[in-house]
C-alpha cells in the first residue's frame, strides 16, 4: 500500500507541474526549485545571521563525490577537504574579464563531455547568462552561496549551492581555470554534480547531452566518414546562429580511451569546435576550423597548428586575426584533415531551422513526456510483436514538403530518456531505447494503434540504432502525411520515463492518451488472467494511460497476476466510475457529482480534491 501511496502521490505532482508549467513555471525566468530551494530567500537567511551558506542537501561528504572510483575508498579521494574559495585563494573571482574557454581545465573527473559543452557556451554571452545568472560574486552580496540553471527534461531548474568545493593538495580536484583565481566554471560543475546526484555520476557522456542541459535545444549527430556534402556550411551556419558543436574520435576498445595520436589529438575524447573560417593559401581557398581540447593543453601538431609553416602564407593581417600560439588546448585545422582525423560531429540546435539545406528553414517543435511501465506500456521493440503496440504512440502530420512540387518532409525525432545518472548508484545504467514510426497513418487523434495495425504495417522510418545512451536522434525525410512515432526500449518490460520530440510542423495526441478498455482487457487475458476469466471483462471503458499504470500496480501480485477479489473490485470501481459524466476543459478535470456522490465514488472535481484522490489510490 505503500508504494501504491508514492506512486500515486507522484502522478499527483506531476499533474501539479503540468498546471503550473502551463502557467509559466519551467520557462527560463521561472525555473523550477530543485529540490524546494530559493536562492534568494537563502541568501538573505544568510546575510540576515552573517553566516556563510552550508547546503544540507549537497553535504561535504564522501557521499557527494562518488561511489566506486570516487567512493570514500578510492585513492582520488583521499585526502579530499570541502574548502571555499576565499580559504585557499587570496583573491578569488567568479567571472574575470567575462567567461572565456580558457576558464575550464578539466580535473580529476571524466567529465570532458560536459566541459567540452561549458566551452561552447562560453561563445554566446546570451546563452551563458541562462545557465550562470548575472549579480553573483565573491566580493558584494557574498554569502557563501551560488545558483545556477539547466534545462532538464522539458523545464528550467535552478540549482542552489554552497561554495565549498573538493579540493586536494592544494589545488582543486576537478574542473578549474587556467589562472586559478576564477571559479565560475567549478561551481558550475558542483551545481551540475548536485542535479545528478553526485561528482561520480558526470563520469563518461555525450557533448551533447550538455549542450541540450545548457539550451534545450535539438541534437544532430553526423558521422564525418559519411558526411552530407555541405558540412561546412552547415558548420559555419550553426557557428553563426550560436548553436554548440561538439567533436570526437572514436576507440576501438577500453585500452585505446584517451591514447593520443601521432599528431597529438586524443581519442575517446570530448572536443569542442569553436570557430570556422576561409583563407587565401597559395592562391586558393582553405577550408578551416577551430578546435579546442578541454584539457587545456595537448594541441594538434598537424597542419594549421599553432606554431605550422602553413600560417607564413598568409595574408599578415588574417593571421594576426586567427593564429593563437600559446598552449591552451584550443587549435586550427584544416576542414579536410578534420574530416580525417575526427569521427562525429554534434550539433545542437538553438532554433528549430532546418541545417540540411542551404536555405534555413522554419521548423515547430513538440515535446511528449511519458513513461514504460512493466505490464502496461513497456512493450520493447518490433521485435516482440505481441507487445509492442502497448507502448505509448504520438502522432505527427508532416505538411510542408523539403522543396516545392516534390512530396518529402524533413523532420528530427529525439528520445531522452529521463534521470538516469541519478540511478547509477543503484546499479542501474541506460536503456536500450529507438523508434519506430509505421506506415503512414490516417485516423482520429487520440486513438491507440493495437496488434493487428503493426503486424500489417511495416516502418516508414526508425531509429538508426537502439543504444543504450539518453538520447537516441534522426533526421528523417517521409511524404506528407500522418505517422504514429511509438518510442521503446530494445526489450519488453524495462521501465523509464523519457522524453520525445519532434521537430517539424506537427501536433501531438492528447497527453491524456485515451486507452479503449479492450487494451487493458488484452492485457489481463495475455499476460495476466486465463481465458475465461478474461472473456468476463466487459468492453466500452476508456482510461487515461496513468489510470491504467494505476491499475496494474493496485490490482496485481508481484508475478503479475490478477486474483478474483481484486479483479472483482477493479470492475466495480470502474463500472462505478464510467457510470458518471466525465468533463475535461481547459485541462482541468471536473465530474458533475454532489457530494454525497464525490464521497461514494472518490472521484474529484479540482486540483486539491485530484490529489487526494490519487493519494488515496
């Protein structure tokens, strides 16, 4: 009854977010308070008592650093004290001369993905100053505390920390700046860290995952051996608008992570790419584009390097512009070479506009949040064909052809799946998640696609790989029309929330996902009861996707099965239930009962009543 009570309690708040996001709440001048804390209010308890700020809930403790390679027994952490700024810097800065790439070197953490999406942050003041507000400082106003803000999942949160910060020998042990006085960047990792659940939780990534953390923009990914022809202009495009990029080699097992290269490029290794440019080079054109390692150090030693010959052939003045001889990790190449050396490029877009095209191209995008669930929408891949059509579904309409007179849209999916770094202390990774989006598709909104449509229609268009990474993306080109997009992971019965978007002119099936009752008789007769049993169950009702989670979770036993006396009582109560008029306006739900009527029922007709109800489920 206990976790029937949490579980319901956490359908209640999150229909509570959807009201006040709808409201306002979760934009980026109204984040959401992570974990309840307000910066403000906070920072003047502080100052009211003339105490410097210590976070209860981000402790200087072991627990906050890690739990295996960073666990209290590990040698990284030996030795680690929780120190601020002020007690091992004589003048500590939290932003020098504005934030630069040069602030962050990375430490102790495998966090060069994040850093590598920090650098490319650094590039658009306007961006920045959505993750690190204005008016924080170690000199006016200091309390010992900070706030920071990311995009997580559909919303803005801000995070409160305090400024004490792992340090060892001296020096600190992750991310720093190069002269050692500015702090922005390792309170921006702490906070980070907080959001996840601990330092060890950023260990190994995706460029991405930060740069969308950072914008909530969309992801694209390009694998440089089959780069589309215009790369170049999409780089310089992108580089333009503010969009971040990322960059990486691929390793061809553990012991090459991290190797470096001939010409002194690391693989295994997040970089970011913070510049492209054209110049004269013998009487030609040359392609050029600006890398940086977040290490601080360890630069290509190829062409346009640093310190090459090739730089003696160009004009003085474009050289004096472009050319950076000191040893900060960031370099030039020539786009040829980094086609050759490098294997994927990220791109996260900041506005919808379309990249494979020379024209830009306005774009809507949607977002879908939603969940699997073992025995009710966890239904894996087409693999398992039995099961697959129990997986949640949303519909898009592609309206608007790539170019006049010929049929295909273009348009990007993304599936994130949603807090999974917070569970790896529990010893739980990533799903294995991707897509499917059938043969086009032409109905009323709000239905449910059943067994017999998928086993009839094959894909128009999936996922290019199910992988077990947040975020699975592809940039697909169908006719126009209507398609059912149904997210999964690879096999039935793992259970995730996620995240889908698509970019393109669409709209999405009511939130609510309307179920026909037979769905959840098919359930009960395929997985849950015998035969005969089933074929009692009457047709007719429609329950909400969570009504039916609810469902499964209070009427069945641990293997899944459904007793008499609770299949008896679940009938009643929706028999009860369907009996009565159900309105929905305005996204608030109301039944038109009195009061004796609401009592017998449990039902509700506001917000406050709504979470009693499902408090009481």
């Amino acid at each position: 009854m206990a976790e029937e009570r949490i579980y319901a309690t956490g359908m209640a708040a999150r229909l509570r977010s959807q009201w006040d996001r709808d409201e306002g709440l979760g934009q980026n001048h109204n984040a959401v308070k992570f974990l309840g804390q307000d910066f403000e209010s906070l920072r003047a308890q502080c100052q009211r008592s003339g105490r410097l700020f210590e976070d209860s809930l981000f402790p200087c403790a072991a627990s906050s650093l890690g739990f295996d390679e960073l666990g209290p027994r590990s040698s990284k952490t030996s030795g680690v004290r929780w120190m601020r700024p002020t007690e091992f810097c004589r003048r500590p800065e939290f932003i020098v001369d504005g934030a630069t790439r040069t602030d962050i070197c990375q430490g102790a953490l495998g966090d060069c993905w994040l850093l590598a999406a920090i650098a490319s942050l650094t590039l658009n003041d306007d961006l920045l100053h959505r993750v690190v507000p204005h008016g924080q400082s170690f000199q006016q106003g200091y309390a010992g505390i900070f706030h920071f803000q990311f995009w997580q999942f559909g919303e803005w949160v801000e995070v409160v920390i305090d400024d004490r910060l792992p340090v060892k020998d001296g020096k600190l042990l992750f991310v720093h700046s190069v002269e050692g006085t500015e702090f922005w960047s390792a309170l921006l990792e702490k906070a980070y860290a907080k959001l996840n659940g601990c330092y060890e939780a950023l260990s190994g990534g995706s460029t991405s995952e930060g740069f969308e953390d950072f914008t909530g923009g969309v992801t694209e990914l390009y694998e440089l051996r089959k780069a589309p022809s215009d790369l170049y202009s999409i780089i310089g495009r992108a580089i333009d608008r503010g969009s971040l990029l990322g960059c990486s080699i691929d390793v061809s097992g553990s012991f090459d992570r991290e190797a470096v290269t001939f010409k002194k490029l690391v693989k295994g290794h997040a970089y970011s790419v913070t510049g492209a440019d054209e110049v004269v080079y013998r009487g030609n054109m040359t392609k050029l584009v600006r890398v940086r390692n977040p290490w601080g150090e360890v630069e290509w030693t190829g062409a346009w390097s640093d310190n090459s010959r090739e730089w003696d052939n160009v004009d003085r003045s474009v050289r004096g512009r472009l050319q950076n001889r000191s040893e900060d990790g960031e370099f030039w190449m020539s786009f040829s070479d980094f086609l050759r050396e490098f294997s994927r490029l990220e791109i996260c877009n900041l506005t919808a506009d379309a990249l494979q095209n020379s024209q830009l191209k306005k774009w809507s995008s949607s977002l879908y949040q939603s969940e699997w669930r073992r025995g009710s929408t966890a239904g894996g891949c087409r693999n398992y064909p039995a099961t697959f059509w129990l997986n949640p579904q949303f519909k898009i309409e592609l309206q608007h052809p790539d170019t006049p007179g010929q049929p295909d849209c273009s348009f990007l999916v993304a599936l994130m799946q949603k807090d999974r770094r917070k569970k790896r202390r529990e010893g739980k990774d990533m799903e294995t998640i991707g897509f499917a989006v059938p043969n086009e598709f032409k109905g009323r909104s709000g239905v449910h696609l059943k067994r017999d449509f998928f086993l009839t229609h094959a894909s128009s268009a999936r996922s290019e790989l199910f992988i077990n990474l947040r975020e699975v993306s592809s940039r697909l080109r169908l006719p126009a029309g209507e398609y059912i997009i149904v997210p999964s992971t690879f096999e039935p019965h793992k259970e995730a929330d996620f995240l889908a978007s698509a970019v393109t002119d669409m709209f999405e099936v009511d939130n609510e996902q309307m179920r026909h009752f037979q769905s959840f008789l098919h359930i009960l007769k395929v997985l849950l009861l015998d035969c005969e049993l089933a074929v009692c169950f009457p047709s007719g009702f429609k329950l909400t996707n969570h009504l039916f989670q609810l469902i499964i979770l209070r009427y069945t036993e641990e293997d899944m099965a459904v007793d008499f006396d609770n299949f008896v009582t679940c009938l009643v109560r929706l028999e009860t239930m369907f009996n009565k008029q159900f309105l929905k306006a305005e996204q608030k739900y109301m039944y038109c009962l009195n009061f004796s009527e609401w009592r017998q029922t449990f039902m509700f007709y506001d917000k406050t009543t709504l979470y009693d109800f499902l408090a009481k489920l």
